[in-house]
C-alpha cells in the first residue's frame, strides 16, 4: 500500500497520523485503525500457511502502537530537490529517513510516533549543533561531507538513553553536543562512530565513548508459575536487541513457556545474538549452547550472562552453517537427538542447506522465530517432512508495518 504525499489525508481512518506518513518509508498502515491493521496481517497469514499448517493462527497485538520502539537510526544527506535545480545549487544537510521507493532521497524528520517520544528534541539538538559548526552530511557522488547516520537507542523499562553520531572524522567539536543531550535528554551514554565505507548506516568500525557509561539497561521480565523472573541486558552500541521491547516480552513469554513444556536437557539457540533468548530460558535446561557469527554478539551476551549470574550458556563465534557442517556429516552426527533447537535467522531464512543439516540431525524439538514469515512458509514443508506443527503464534512487533513475527513449535514424528 503507498500514497502520495498529502493523499493518505484524504483516507485517514486513525485519530492519530504522523506528518510524514505517506512519503517516510518506514510506515504502512498508519492511515488504518489498528483492528484492520491485525485483521490484515492474519489474513495475510491464513493465505501464506492455510494448506501448510493445519489450525488458525491468531496475532497478538502490540502492548503499544505509538512510540514502540526502542530504536531508530536516522542518516545524514544532501538535501534532495524532486525537480533538479540550477548546476551548482547549495544542498543543506537533512537527518531524516528515506522516502518510500525513493531509496537515493532523505527527507528532514520532524517528528517519529513509532520512534522514542524524544525524537523531535533529539532531531533538533543534532541539527543546531552541526549548523553551528559546519558540518556537511557524507556526499556519496563527490565523495566529501562527514557526517553519516545517528543511532538513537532508549530501553523502555529504565529509561536508559544512548546517542551514537556516525561520522569519516572523529575528531569533532563535541562538546556542546555532550552538553545539550546530557543536560536536556538526560542521555546515559553518548558515542562517536568511525565509518570510512563509502555508506550511511548506523554501523562502525570503531566506536568512541564520548560521554557517560558503555552501555544502557533493558529489562526483560518472565512470569514462571506465580513467579517473576527479571533479566538485565546491558546494550551496547552495536547490539541486536529487539526493536519493541514490551511486545518482544511476549514472544519470550511464550518461548519460555514451550520450553518449560518439553524441559530439555540441552538447548542449541541458533543464530543466538547477543544471547537474548538463551538468557530468558536459562533456568529450564541444563546447558544452551548459543552461535552467533558477529564478534561484538558474542562479547554482549559473555557480559549479560555474568550480569545475570548465569553459568549454563556457552558462547560459540561461527556461522550457522559451519557449526552444523562440522557436526552433522552424513550418517556421522555429533549432535543430541534429544535437544531442543531454537532458531532465529535473519530475513533471508535459513537457507536450503541448513534445512537439510537440520533434517539430518532430526532433534527432537525446533523452535522456529520468523521475521519473515513468507519465507518461512517456503521452509515449512521441507521441515514438516519429518516434524509435525505442534504450535503456532504470531506477534505484532511492528504496529502501522506490514512485518510481523512468528513463532512456530515443531516436534519430531
């Protein structure tokens, strides 16, 4: 669904609408009451899986719609003229998003009502500051410019705030930048990135701690009959940490509820980040082995461990697909049959020949979490060769997007 600026106007059906929606690319749907935005994703969901898994599959509804997100990450650009202008026209600076289908064009955010609610303040702290000074977002074309992309992370349940400014030079006046967040977002920590690549993402290769502590807090709560179990991530700048806290909580809850179901001795979390499930699920088994392929993963979830004073999760830095090639070898398996394996890839999936590693190993429970549940659906049949769907659910970690979350549960026949 895409609309011309101006047009989503003229088919507002919420209350609430963001200045930007229709030309941002970051949101759908806003221009749809949040019912029709579920009724959709299900719909969507029946026509990937009606003949693939055998029982309907209900979405849970985000805690929250507005101001979900624990992060955003804004680049820097030359302002875009949808009309070329005269050769030689002075191109400001905006710190915006994409435009939607218009991938080479940055819009000036003003505001972000998925984003943290100090988006607007932040927005305008970083851009006095670099008119001030002078500072030019990074030209793709000429090659000259520093300023890249800003990273804005806020946890939920602490109120914790970080602000990274990726820039080719770290040698900035960043003083009365430190000055103005510290003093009037209260931020905990702030960094400088280091990016040479000729790119403008929220990523470094070096990343400087400018101001306050290494990391911010987050809080992951789990209820075990009757019982609350609280869990700690610190979060650094290069982590992967769910992007909706309180509907990712959720999700966990239910993991953690299978779990506690098929009581596994060994765990393997596949694709396991910076541990964030193999963390929540430490209790009910007596090892988790986690692989992750990312270095700075790895390290992030060593600490959160010790932070939460577990002992039972060992941290292996590999590919997916090595650590299974290593290990299942033909008929030759140095693998438990009787573990449980929990799977979280990237968008792409798990590509064909982790599936067949997978197969060959059969454990004897796979749980599955999807972020793209299309192509997901083209891996299930393969899998169901030898599992059968014992469970199913969806999760809206992404209100007023067309993305959603799936869980599935798959037993051994």
């Amino acid at each position: 669904m895409y609309f011309e600026e101006g047009e989503h106007m003229q088919m507002n059906m919420c209350k609430e609408l963001c200045k930007h929606f229709g030309y941002c690319g970051g949101c759908d749907f806003q221009n749809l009451e949040y019912e029709e935005q579920l009724r959709q994703k299900e719909a969507e969901i029946l026509k990937l899986y009606k003949d693939i898994i055998p029982f309907p599959i209900s979405i849970i509804p985000s805690p929250t719609i507005w101001h979900y997100r624990n992060k955003i990450d804004p680049v820097f650009a030359p302002e875009h003229f949808d009309v070329p202008p005269p050769p030689d026209t002075p191109r400001k600076t905006v710190l915006g998003f994409k435009k939607n289908r218009k991938w080479y064009a940055t819009f000036q955010l003003e505001e972000c009502l998925i984003g943290p609610e100090e988006v607007p303040e932040l927005i305008n702290i970083i851009r006095n500051w670099y008119v001030k000074h002078g500072y030019e977002a990074y030209n793709r074309r000429t090659g000259k410019g520093v300023l890249k992309a800003l990273l804005f992370r806020k946890a939920k349940k602490t109120n914790d705030k970080m602000v990274c400014i990726i820039t080719r030079d770290l040698n900035l006046h960043w003083d009365d930048l430190i000055e103005a967040l510290s003093k009037n977002l209260n931020c905990k920590s702030v960094y400088s990135g280091l990016l040479n690549r000729p790119v403008d993402i929220s990523l470094a290769e070096h990343w400087q701690l400018l101001y306050g502590e290494p990391h911010i807090t987050e809080l992951i709560t789990i209820k075990d009959k009757g019982e609350i179990k609280t869990w700690q991530f610190n979060i650094s700048p290069a982590s992967f940490f769910q992007t909706n806290t309180l509907a990712a909580e959720l999700m966990f809850q239910k993991i953690y509820d299978w779990v506690s179901t098929i009581a596994p001795e060994i765990v393997f979390d596949l694709y396991g980040g910076m541990g964030t499930i193999g963390i929540v699920i430490s209790p009910l088994a007596k090892v988790i082995y986690s692989v992750d392929c990312v270095p700075s993963a790895i390290d992030d979830g060593i600490k959160n461990m010790k932070v939460n004073n577990i002992s039972n999760i060992q941290f292996t830095l590999s590919t997916v697909r090595k650590f299974l090639s290593e290990r299942v070898v033909g008929k030759n398996i140095n693998l438990p049959k009787d573990a449980l394996v929990i799977v979280d890839p990237p968008r792409e999936g798990l590509t064909p020949k982790i599936v067949k590693k997978l197969l060959e190993w059969q454990p004897r429970n796979i749980i599955y979490v999807s972020c793209n549940p299309k192509i997901f659906s083209q891996e299930l049949p393969l899998l169901k060769e030898k599992y059968k769907v014992s469970d199913s659910q969806a999760y809206d970690l992404f209100p007023h997007t067309r993305h959603f979350e799936l869980l599935t549960l798959l037993t051994a026949k």
